[in-house]
C-alpha cells in the first residue's frame, strides 16, 4: 500500500487506476437464489453481471450482504465498468456500495422495477439457468454442484458468439476487454466427466493420478 501510495504520488495516479482496468461497456446484474439446495460451498444466491455485449461473470454468495463483496472481486478480476446498473434493493445501493463505486469511478444506476433494463438480467438469468439445468440433467451430477455449473455455463455463455447486433461478429469476451479468451479448458472436457487429476500432496508417486469429475475451469 505504501508503494502505491508513492506511485500515486509520484506520477499523478489514483488507487482506480493501480487497482483496476476500465471496461467501455454498461453492466447489468441481479441477484438469484436456490431456494432448495445450498450448494457444496454453503452458496444460497448468486449474483448475475451481464454486460450490454451479453458478458457474464457470476459470483456465489451466502447472503444478500456480501453483494458488495461480489462488486469489488467483479471488479478486480474483470475491470470497473463505465456504469453499474442495480435494481432498488438497499444491499446494492448502499452507502458501501456508493463510495467503492464512486472511488473506481463507476456510475451507480438504481432501476425502478419491472423496466426494460432490468429484464436483461432477468432475461441472462433464466438462459443461465436453462443451460445448468440441461447440464445437470443429461449427467445426473448432484444438486449441491450447482454452484460450479453456474460458473462454468456462465463461461462458456461469454466465450460464443452469437447474434447480437453491437458483437459484429465477435464473442462477448473479445467485444468487451479486448482480447481472445482461453476457450482450450471448456473444450477438452465436458460438466461432470471423468478425469484423472494430479494429487500433488500424495504420499507416494503412484497416488499421483486421483479419478475425479471436471467441474469446470479453476482460477489461476
């Protein structure tokens, strides 16, 4: 923190730009829940970012409250967009919420309910949940799962192209940072396959290779 702070100093910078790369597109979220099983992670609810060229990120969360965790890991891990657009509940207009917003230099927009705006999400949530839900189905793989098919549907939802006007052609991903994506760990194995996987911490060299199921791409 001290050296950002005499980087900050030294070349006229803000903790925004060390921190987090701008993103020239709108993002759209929602939040929704399980109401049946909590997922393997203790997931209840996840909380839904789309952007207006149709790229998804989904972050689990346990509670309403941890929306403004959810916010800043969006943001550090994808990048602080020109807009965030929120529907009226208090957890995603909060004092918190302002302040980290307007410190990353992100407009903060509450929608009324029942607005076009606010279908969009709706609208990439029941896509999301159709396609889980064909994937949990035709693998028979458990409910507590959900969580990790979210994240690796909503993946896969923003590494295809498809026909919306404003891609030109390109993919969700390509359209809105700028660059390709890695689509090789969504091609090689499908939700819930078998896999042989490297047991790092095994005792003995033959124990390396453990039989497991793939339930999507890890994080670096």
């Amino acid at each position: 923190q001290d050296a950002d702070a005499s980087l900050s100093r030294r070349f006229g910078t803000n903790d925004r730009m060390l921190r987090y790369k701008r993103i020239d597109s709108l993002f759209y979220t929602d939040t929704f829940y399980s109401k049946k099983v909590v997922s393997k992670r203790g997931f209840s609810m996840m909380q839904l970012f789309v952007s207006d060229k149709g790229f998804v990120k989904v972050y689990g969360m346990k509670s309403e409250r941890e929306f403004i965790d959810a916010l800043k890991l969006f943001c550090k891990e994808v990048g602080a967009p020109r807009a965030i657009i929120v529907d009226p509940h208090r957890s995603q207009k909060s004092n918190e919420v302002k302040q980290f917003l307007t410190k990353v230099e992100t407009t903060l927009r509450v929608l009324e309910e029942s607005t076009q705006h606010a279908d969009r999400a709706e609208l990439y949530i029941g896509l999301l949940k159709r396609g889980v839900g064909k994937d949990m189905r035709e693998t028979n793989s458990p409910m507590k799962l959900w969580c990790y098919a979210c994240e690796r549907r909503a993946a896969i939802m923003t590494l295809t192209a498809n026909n919306l006007f404003q891609l030109e052609g390109q993919n969700p991903y390509l359209a809105t940072l700028g660059e390709m994506g890695d689509i090789s760990n969504l091609c090689q194995f499908g939700w819930y396959e078998w896999v042989y996987f490297r047991q790092h911490t095994a005792a003995f060299p033959y124990q390396k290779e453990v039989l497991g199921r793939c339930l999507g791409p890890t994080k670096n």
